[in-house]
C-alpha cells in the first residue's frame, strides 16, 4: 500500500542510454560508481621504455585465482601503451594509490608520447617486480605483481577488458595488518578513490558493521 510519503516524492528522471552521447554516459557512469579504486598500471614496452598510467575501471575479481581486472580505452583509434605493452610483454603491476601519491598519479594521467617514461615525468624511483617483467613505483605501499591472464574484447566498445593474475604482492613494511590475518588496515593503507571528473575522495570516517549471520535470520511467526 502506498503511503502519503510515497505519493509526495518526486517521479525519478529515466536516461535512456541509447539516446545519449558517449560522453555524456561516461559522465553519468563514472559520477555514479563512485568511489573507484584506481589501478595506477606500470608496463615496459618492447623497446624497453617504462609506462605509467592511471585507470579506474579497476576491480578485484577473484581471489582463487587471485584476479584482478582493468579495462583499458583506445587513444586516437589505436591502443593505448599500457594495452599495447601488456600485449607485447604479457605482464603489467597494479600500483595502489594512496594519498602521498595522488599528484604525482594525476602528473602521469596525461596523453605523452609512447616514447616518453611517465615515472621520470612525476620524478617517482622505478623498480622491478620481483615475479614479472615489469617496472613498479618504488615507493608504493602495496604493488600486485600480474601476468596476463586473459583480454576479453567488449562488443562495441573501444575498450579491452584486462584480466591479470596476481603472482606476487609486493608491500612496504610500515603496512600494518588486522591481528592473525593478511587483512591490511586501511589506516596504514590511506587509499584514494575516484570520483566523476578530476575529483578524488580521500579515507575518511570508517565505519565496521558485522554481517548478520545465519542465526539473526528472523522468523516467522506461527
């Protein structure tokens, strides 16, 4: 039965995707699925030249295999370096961004030539993942370590949809970590989200709410 609140809110608006631009449904998508994790992904190209950029269709998959996904967009009709060198190398490392490295992500998110070292132009250390071939942000606090699991191609996008096996998880000593278990701590963590537009979240309050479990299920009266 309806009630006097029901009958006095206002009837959402429907968008039609179909009916819309391409940027406009990116705007509506990305200002909606918020916050999103952000896969900062360093590659080498062929030629040995290293790459670092930012995406935020970015999501952990699978844990057994431990999987992780990034959908990649194309530049100009051609793939972008990032894709082209996980192509060409079959691994790449997912950087997880956190709050001291949110300028310096922003610095590497800009359209350089393929000939050009993004970790040279945000002035960040390279190292090396210790399980694939390909570089990683120094300093970065977590770095999941991926070889190519699979490209799954999306039907009428510009866009390939990355899947990664995580081989190796590299982390910096001062992470700290729920007692008996791996579970980080997002304190130690401080992870950055994305927003719509040129907007981040940073961690703010965190709020723990157990899961109900089997016996909170309620009952049914006789």
């Amino acid at each position: 039965m309806s009630s006097a609140a029901d009958a006095k809110r206002p009837t959402p608006a429907v968008v039609e995707t179909a009916a819309i631009a391409g940027a406009a449904r990116y705007q509506l998508l990305t200002s909606l699925v918020v916050p999103r994790p952000i896969g900062w992904i360093s590659t080498r190209s062929g030629e040995g030249v290293p790459n670092l950029a930012p995406f935020s269709y970015f999501a952990a998959i699978s844990a057994t295999p431990m999987l992780v996904s990034v959908s990649i967009g194309a530049r100009r009709g051609e793939p972008k370096d990032t894709l082209r060198n996980i192509r060409e190398t079959g691994a790449f490392c997912a950087n997880i961004v956190t709050e001291r490295h949110l300028e310096a992500m922003v610095a590497t998110s800009g359209e350089y030539p393929a000939a050009v070292d993004e970790f040279e132009v945000a002035g960040l250390a390279l190292a090396e993942a210790a399980a694939v071939a390909a570089p990683c942000v120094a300093d970065a606090p977590a770095v999941l370590e991926c070889r190519l699991f699979k490209e799954v191609p999306l039907e009428g996008s510009r866009n390939a949809l990355v899947l990664g096996e995580v081989v190796a998880v590299r982390l910096a000593q001062d992470l700290a970590f729920e007692p008996g278990t791996l579970r980080v701590t997002p304190g130690s963590l401080r992870p950055v989200g994305r927003l719509g537009g040129e907007r981040y979240t940073l961690l703010g309050e965190v709020r723990e709410i157990p899961r109900p479990g089997a016996d909170d299920a309620p009952t049914k009266s006789a």
